[in-house]
C-alpha cells in the first residue's frame, strides 16, 4: 500500500515540475494562478499572455499525452510478458511499432495523403500500419482453432523482418530532409502534443489499459502454465486474444501519435517487480503510475537538457532508463531484500 | 524495498530541482531585462529558422535583430553566437518562444507543422517564405522577407547584386560535366540527380549536371559514376572534410576511374554558399564558373 501511495505522490509531483519547467520559465506561482483563471476563478496577478499560451497549449497537453501513453506502454508490456510468460517480452514483440513504422515511413516518403484527414495522414497510416501487422501475426500464429503463444513470437519475428525490409525501401529513396524527419519519428517526441490528443488518447489508451487491469487476475493464473490455466476455468483463448487487440490499440495509437519510444514497456514491468513483487494484481496498476512518471521525468529532460533546443526522448528513456536498470539489477544480485 | 523509493525519487528529484534553480535564475535576468527595454519600444525581435533565411535576414542589415537561429543557420559568423533552438525540420516550440521573438521567420520546410501551429496560436506570428532551391526561388525569398521587415529597397539591391555577380559568370565553349557528392564520411556518399539544389547551381555555373537519369540524392554506385564520366568533381567545404584529403577522395572506388580523378579536378566549395541559395547564389555560380574553367 505504501508502495502505491509513493507512486501516486511521484507522479503529481513530477506533474507540477512538469507544469513549471521549461525553455519559457514560468514560475509555480504563476502556473497556479493560471490554472486557477482558466477554470474562472478571478485572479489578480499579471497573467503574462505568451505565460498563458505555452502552459495550456503546450505544457499542459504534453503533460497529460506523455503519463498517458508511459502507463499505455507499460501496462502493454506488462501484458505482454503475462501473456507470453517471459519477462523479456515487450510490446514490439508482435509486431506492432515495425507495423508502425512502415505506415510512417511510407507517408513520409511517398507523400502520401488522406482526403480531408490530410493533417491526421501519418498517425492513421502508422496506426493502420501497427493494426496490420498486428493481425498478420495473429493469424500466423493459429494452429487447430487454437492460437499458440510460441508460433506468435516466430511470426512476429517474421513480420518484424518483412515490415523492416519495407522500411528499409523507404530510407533509400526518401530525400536528405525526408530521411532527417523519418528519423526524427524514430526517435518519438511529445513536442506537438495538442488537445484534441489528449482527448483521442483518453479513448484509445486510458479505455483499454483499464480493461487490462482486469486481466490481472488470469495472467496469475496463466504463470502456473497453460494447461493448468485451462484447467482452472480461465478461458485462454479469450483472454490471450484481448491482450493482443489491447495492447495493439494502446500501443499503435501510442506510437502513431509520438513516434517510437522504446524501452518504457520493457524496463517498466521488471521495475514494478521489484517494488511489489510477482503478483499481476499489484504489477499492472502499479506499471500504470511508474510508467507515467518515467515517461513524464524523461519528457521533462528531454525539453530541459539542452534549452532551447529538445532532445528526443527516445534517446532519453534509454540513456537514463537503461543505465538506471542496470544498477537496480546489480543491486537486486548484491542483496536478496527484494 | 525503501532504498530503492528513495534512490528513485532522489534520482529524479535532484536532476528536475537544478534545471529548476537555472530556469529560475533565468526568469530574474530575463524579467529585470524586460523591463529596461520593453516599455520604450515593441523592439522587434525575430527568431529565424533556415541557414538562406537567417543569411538574408544579415544581409538586409536587419541581423541585430535576431534573437535565436536554427541549428543549419550557420553564416555569416555572428549567427554562431545566438542560442539555437534545434534543426529548422524539428524546432522546438517551446526553445522558440522562450527567446520571446515578436516574429519568426520560417522557411517554409520547417517543422513540425504541429509546433508552426503552436507558436501561431499562443499568438505570435510565424510568416513562411519559400524554400525553393532555384535562382528564383531566391529572389522570391528575398522579396518575401524584405518586405516583412520593411526592407524592400534593401531586398532590391541584393537581387540586382546577385544578377550582377551572375554576368561574372563565364560560359564555356563546351559545358563541362560536374558530378556533385554529396558526403558525410565514407559510406555515406549521395550523389546529386536532377532538381536539386547542387544541379541547379552548376547548371547557373555553366556546367552540366553529370547525373540526368534520377532525380534528388541517390547513394554512390562505382559503377554508374565511371559510366557518367565526369570532367569535375563538386563537394561541399564539410563534406571534403569528412572524407579526409582530396587525395583520400580519389582513392574511392568508380571516382578513381573518372576524368575529374585523373586530372585531379576536384572542387569543394562552402556548404551554405554553393547549396543555400541565398544571397551569395551570384557569388557562388561566378566562383564556380571560375573554377570550373581550370
């Protein structure tokens, strides 16, 4: 319980430093006020008007899309290592950001572009990109009526392959600037959060992680093995069949809208292990809130490190995340405490 | 279990606290120095994005003006000194407002088209003017950021400039063949088709693009250069670099079979200057033409 109550302080805390820090410095007291203006109340502070702009338009949305889309990532991953009982799988296993990519790398390079949606193209494509290769894999991997959790993983592997190729096509004939933005989306960045994001992600990856909490429960019982699973009552089909449709809209539309950011979904899970223990009833939520956090403090670097200019935060995630990992891992084979 | 909230939180914490303290004492200079000049006159403060924008910008005198650059505005020198707020294709919305420009001035490549958004929104205005790689798209860029900062007279003369530098230009009985390799280390050589920047330039130089079978920048084939048979050898100042010597370049298999490598016709020339099409376009062609005469 403690464990959850530090948590959740993390990450309104790291929600405010957020809210104040920036290449626009902008001081608590003024966010407060206004916050506070914004939702009517009448203030008397000098509202600088750019002040105004850069915390609503800007830092707020960013805010709320990168605890969004790091709880998104890291429930995936949770639920992807539950499904495939294997704490080195992550969300990319089945194919779902190469997926991704392809449909990025294809619009950027081909110039491709959706009547009426033209500012919505490269999201669609990569989501619709992610959502292909995603049922391919699913396909692949049925056997008798039955889907068999090692047939996916090849299959994955497989489609990863085909879907890299694909790309690979596409970075030999895009242009010098073409090249410059694919790589720029492989690197993922929060910097054009907007609203109506905000809002689409509410459906496309707060809806589904809180139906994955639910799973929690099942996945428990998937750890003793499928057979004793089946034996148990949880029906497997059912249950393996909603964690990839889930993790496929959660992480598509993640990816879709941000680019590629790796490893959250990854190191996530295995940090949230060692705070709470094996038990998924207490891994997934808390994947949730440190998922965000990390995703939020890695945002908040990334804008920070180098103002004004803005560090992927692909880079970030992996070069502060990775290192980090390492040590809590040493630490973990130094003392049994955990 | 604790050791690790704590080494977490103090990890995290004492990283965001020190941006926190600079980004505070940041704010007092900033505000102090708002005050002293604010009140006076709405000084007119640009952030300009685009190496050929930034470079008109200095060129119509306006350059005291400029408060931030992108990362490719590198000429002329005194843009090296101005904070940078990323590549003009990844700017960074908040990097731009923080220098509290009154306008930005973009190039109309600049992206991402969300952050462009952004800054338009929160309400200062970002003009985009052409970004065109051709001797008219220059001209039209001038005109374009003349008469945004009330230049027009000054824009005039830069364009007349640039004609006059073109008449310098020295056409030669038969067109030479000019291969452009576009480098960035060995293993990463492209070599310049049709419709680009570095055909258009040695087409104005009286020169001849060598590659007409493609158009934009392909990699390197051994093959098909030895085949296009160039008489000169175009890179840019930093792209020799990267390569090494002159002599490295001609060790390079399919180089070392042209006529350029033979007779060691070889020229490198300033990135922004041969590529940038601003307002050095005229000096450029003029000091290839010359060069291409040797």
């Amino acid at each position: 319980m403690r464990t959850f109550v530090f948590l959740c302080a993390l990450l309104v805390a790291l929600t405010f430093l957020s809210f104040s820090n920036g290449a626009v410095s902008i001081s608590v007291t003024e966010c407060m006020y206004i916050l506070l203006s914004t939702i009517g109340f009448d203030v008397s502070y000098p509202i600088n008007n750019i002040h105004q702009g850069v915390l609503l338009e800007i830092r707020i949305p960013r805010t709320i899309l990168a605890i969004m889309v790091g709880a998104g990532l890291s429930i995936s991953g949770a639920l992807m290592q539950g499904l495939f009982r294997n704490p080195l799988a992550d969300p990319g296993l089945v194919g779902i950001s190469s997926g991704a990519a392809l449909g990025a790398a294809l619009v950027i390079v081909l110039g491709w572009s959706i009547p009426f949606l033209e500012y919505w193209t490269l999201p669609i494509a990569a989501f619709i990109g992610a959502v292909i290769s995603t049922i391919c894999v699913m396909r692949l991997s049925q056997m008798g009526g039955k889907t068999v959790v090692t047939n996916m993983l090849l299959a994955g592997i497989a489609i990863n392959a085909i879907a890299g190729a694909g790309t690979g096509l596409m970075v030999y004939l895009a242009e010098e600037d073409q090249l410059r933005d694919l790589t720029f989306w492989t690197l993922g960045s929060f910097g054009g959060a907007k609203w109506i994001e905000v809002q689409l992600a509410f459906l496309v990856i707060v809806i589904p992680s809180f139906i994955g909490l639910f799973l929690s429960r099942s996945l428990n019982i998937m750890l003793l093995g499928e057979a004793q699973a089946h034996m148990l009552g949880v029906s497997l089909e059912k249950i393996k069949k909603t964690i990839v449709v889930l993790v496929c809209i959660i992480v598509g539309s993640s990816v879709s809208m941000t680019g590629m950011i790796g490893f959250v979904g990854l190191v996530v899970p295995h940090l949230c292990r060692m705070l709470v223990g094996a038990d998924n009833r207490k891994v997934i939520p808390a994947s949730i809130l440190l998922g965000g956090s990390l995703l939020l403090a890695s945002d908040l670097l990334s804008r920070t490190l180098i103002m004004p200019a803005e560090f992927p935060i692909g880079i970030v995630t992996s070069i502060v995340g990775g290192p980090f990992f390492l040590m809590l891992l040493s630490m973990n084979q130094k003392n049994q405490v955990w | 279990m604790l050791t690790t909230f704590l080494l977490l939180f103090s990890f995290i914490s004492c990283s965001d606290s020190s941006t926190d303290a600079t980004a505070q004492q940041a704010q007092e200079t900033s505000s102090s120095e708002e005050a002293k000049t604010k009140p006076a006159e709405p000084q007119q403060r640009i952030v300009s994005l685009g190496g050929s924008v930034t470079e008109t910008i200095f060129a119509l005198g306006e350059g005291d003006r400029v408060v931030a650059v992108d990362a490719s505005s590198l000429y002329p020198e005194d843009v090296l000194k101005l904070p940078k707020v990323g590549y003009y294709r990844q700017i960074s919305t908040e990097g731009i407002l923080s220098a509290k420009p009154s306008i930005v001035i973009a190039s109309d490549a600049s992206g991402p088209k969300e952050s462009i958004e952004q800054i338009a929104k929160i309400g200062v205005p970002i003009t985009q003017v052409s970004s065109e790689k051709t001797l008219a798209g220059t001209e039209k860029r001038i005109q374009q950021i003349a008469s945004l900062l009330n230049k027009k007279k000054e824009g005039e003369k830069i364009i007349a400039q640039i004609r006059e530098d073109l008449k310098l230009v020295q056409k030669p009985e038969k067109s030479p063949k000019v291969l452009f390799i576009y480098a960035r280390g060995i293993g990463t050589l492209s070599v310049g088709g049709k419709n680009t920047a570095s055909s258009e330039m040695i087409t104005l130089a009286g020169g001849t693009n060598a590659v007409q079978e493609y158009e934009g920048y392909k990699p390197l084939n051994a093959e098909s250069i030895i085949i296009a048979a160039p008489d000169y050898i175009l890179l840019t100042t930093r792209g020799l670099d990267s390569l090494g010597t002159i002599d490295d370049l001609l060790k390079l298999k399919g180089i070392s079979e042209t006529p350029a490598a033979k007779n060691k016709r070889i020229i490198s020339m300033d990135d922004l200057m041969l590529l940038g099409f601003g307002p050095r376009t005229g000096k450029a062609a003029a000091e290839l033409s010359k060069l291409l005469q040797k």
